[in-house]
C-alpha cells in the first residue's frame, strides 16, 4: 500500500519549533528557567486555572497529585482498567490501591454510574480518565465526590482541548494532569503539566518536583542575585527542562490550527470507514469538545473472521502503523497478582480490549495518508 511506514502518532513540528529549541541551545540555559515559566502561564490561561506547575511527564504529575494529597497506605483510589499503565502505577506508588469501576462501552470512559458503588471507607479520590479526549460526565462524577467528601484528580493525558459544559476538563477536579509526550496533541518530546486552584498544592508540587527544594534552579542562578535554598522535604527530579518549554510554548500557539486539521481527518474516516466491519467513535455528547486525540474503532468480530491482532499485523505488513489503546489493566499480571483482579472482572473494558484498535491521526498526515489507511482497511476488511 505505501513504500514507507506511516508512523503512528509522528508529530507535526514546522520550522518555528525547531528555531525556537534552536535559541534555547544557543542562550546556554537548557534547564528549569524562564521559558518553562512562560510555558506554565501560558497554558494556565488556556486551560483557565489559576495554577500550571511543569513537570518531566503526565506520570510525575499524578505521582505528585497523590503525594500532595496525602495518599497513605490502603488508601483506595477509583479509577478505569481501560488506561495507561501510569494512572494506576501513581496511585501505587503513593502508597495507595487502584480500585478500578468497569467503562462505558460507547465512550470508553469510566462508567459514572458504577462508581458510587465501588466506594469504601478507605476510598480518597476518583482518578477520571478523559479516554482519547472525551471528556467524562463530570457533572456526575463531582456529584458524587462532593457527597461522599472524595478528591477528583482528572487524568487529561488525552485531553488538552477537550471541554466539558464549556469548562476546559483539568478545571472540574481539584488537580489535572496533562501530558505533552511525542504522539500528544501539544508535544514537548517528554513532558507533563498539572493544574489547580489550590495554591497550597500548587506551591508543593512546585517543591517536590525539584527535590522538594524551596527554590528552582532559576531563581537561585539568575541574574536577581544568588540565593540559597532549603529542602522543605524529600522531594523528586521531576523538573521540566527550558528546552522542552519551548517547544511547548510554540506548540500551544498552534493548538487550533492543528485542531482544526484532526477534525478534517476525523470527518474522512467518519465518513469512509462507515461502511466496514468496525464500530467508530461515537457521536460527541452535547455541550461537549473532544480534543481528538485518538480514532479508536472497534473490530466488529461477529462480522469478520479475523481477529484484532492479526488486523494490526496486517496493517503493518501495508505500512500502516498502529496503536493499541488498551489491554485492561486487570489483566495484566502484576495487578492480577497484587490486587486479585481476575478476568470477568469488568466485562465491557474486556469487550473493548480485545477489539479496539486506533487510527494514526495527527495534524502531520497528509491526505495520501489518510487514504492509505483507508485503502489497507477496505483492502484487508473489504
């Protein structure tokens, strides 16, 4: 189908990103400094909250959101099998459980109505997953946290520009996290971001993002003068680099242009996938903005003999990159094994992990592109 591999998720960077990485490079301040500041304002006022603290990953982000916490051992956090494993290795390392709710098989977000039903006496918080950008039913979900006392803490790896009732998601909770890893919708290469309204939390990821000292690297080795710090607590290397910063600042710039070009790619497949043995995305909820980052679809397996995995094979052998968006985390062995989840154990994140695959989708992808994808589907499928 194609002489060169489609990479999934290859990011669309042009000529000002490079440049401004570029005069990071030449100022000879690679570090924590002032345009990871910038970048930290800069997306505080496109999410709309008062706080944005960068860090080296999403992960570290909801690392430091449990530990700001205050996550104690045998503490229960709520959360969806159907995610990365970092959602839940946060929670662990903090001390805490992973007690997982099934999904919602149309929007592959964790099902609100089953979450009041998992809560114990040892419950802290919900851990919501805005799973490919669709933003949970926040609505329901902070009900229920507010009648039951519990923290939110919003997974929004996927969901940079996803709203909710007209609120960017990252504000519903008390903290969100963000990523800006390679396939992300914003790309710093690795990087993450968490955001509040709390100043107390913000003021201690700050802190124990860089080794739990009372001042960044910046502020001690500017030109303000030098100024000694002091190690409030054992803290982490979690530190965004000003390198990293700068990419993010010009890939924030462009968030809706890019935007703009994922909604294109997300009409074609829409539109020219509708008739093959694969159940697409649903409709986006009212009042709702998906922020577009994954086209997942489901092989319909009562249709096609074929099984999803020898799809993906396939598609590799038309040079048709792929990704598999996820095995539910009940089912892999150390959480099998640590917490007793068994296979049975939620249904719908099974039905969806044995079928769901995504679609490359990036503002990079030309329209050949796309019609790659297509012809390898209509061509295997077909």
């Amino acid at each position: 189908m194609r002489d060169t591999f489609l990479v999934f998720g290859s990011p669309r960077l042009e000529d000002d990103d490079i440049q401004a990485v570029t005069e990071v490079l030449k100022s000879g301040w690679l570090g924590t400094g002032p345009q990871v500041k910038q970048f930290e304002t800069d997306f505080q006022n496109y999410i709309g909250s008062r706080h944005a603290m960068a860090l080296n990953s999403c992960t570290a982000g909801l690392h430091l959101s449990m530990v700001v916490l205050g996550l104690e051992a045998g503490d229960e956090v709520i959360t969806t099998p159907l995610t990365f494993c970092a959602t839940a290795n946060s929670i662990i390392h903090a001390g805490g459980r992973p007690v997982f709710v099934d999904i919602d098989r149309e929007t592959l977000n964790i099902d609100a109505d089953k979450i009041e039903a998992a809560i114990t006496p040892r419950t802290k918080a919900i851990l919501p997953v805005h799973f490919a950008g669709r933003p949970c039913a926040m609505d329901k979900i902070m009900a229920i946290a507010a009648r039951h006392k519990l923290t939110v803490i919003e997974d929004c790896a996927h969901a940079i520009e996803a709203e909710y009732h007209g609120r960017h998601v990252g504000t519903f909770g008390t903290l969100g996290c963000f990523s800006f890893y390679v396939t992300k919708n914003v790309v710093t290469g690795e990087g993450g971001m968490v955001t509040t309204d709390n100043e107390a939390y913000a003021d201690k990821i700050k802190m124990y993002g860089l080794h739990g000292m009372s001042r960044d690297a910046w502020k001690r080795f500017s030109d303000e003068g030098f100024k000694h710090y002091q190690v409030m607590f054992p803290g982490f290397k979690y530190n965004m680099m000003d390198i990293q910063a700068a990419l993010g600042i010009q890939q924030l710039q462009k968030v809706e242009k890019f935007y703009r070009r994922r909604q294109e790619i997300w009409d074609a497949y829409n539109q020219r996938l509708s008739g093959l043995p694969l159940f697409l995305p649903a409709p986006f909820e009212p009042e709702t903005k998906h922020a577009l980052h994954l086209y997942t679809v489901l092989l319909d397996t009562d249709r096609v003999k074929i099984t999803r995995d020898a799809l993906l094979n396939a598609l590799i052998k038309e040079n048709i990159g792929t990704g598999v968006h996820y095995t539910a985390l009940h089912l892999h062995p150390y959480y099998r094994e640590s917490f007793g989840y068994q296979e049975g154990d939620f249904p719908q994140a099974e039905y969806v992990a044995e079928r769901v695959l995504s679609l490359p989708l990036s503002a990079k992808l030309t329209a050949q592109d796309v019609d790659d994808v297509v012809k390898a589907l209509e061509k295997i499928l077909g």
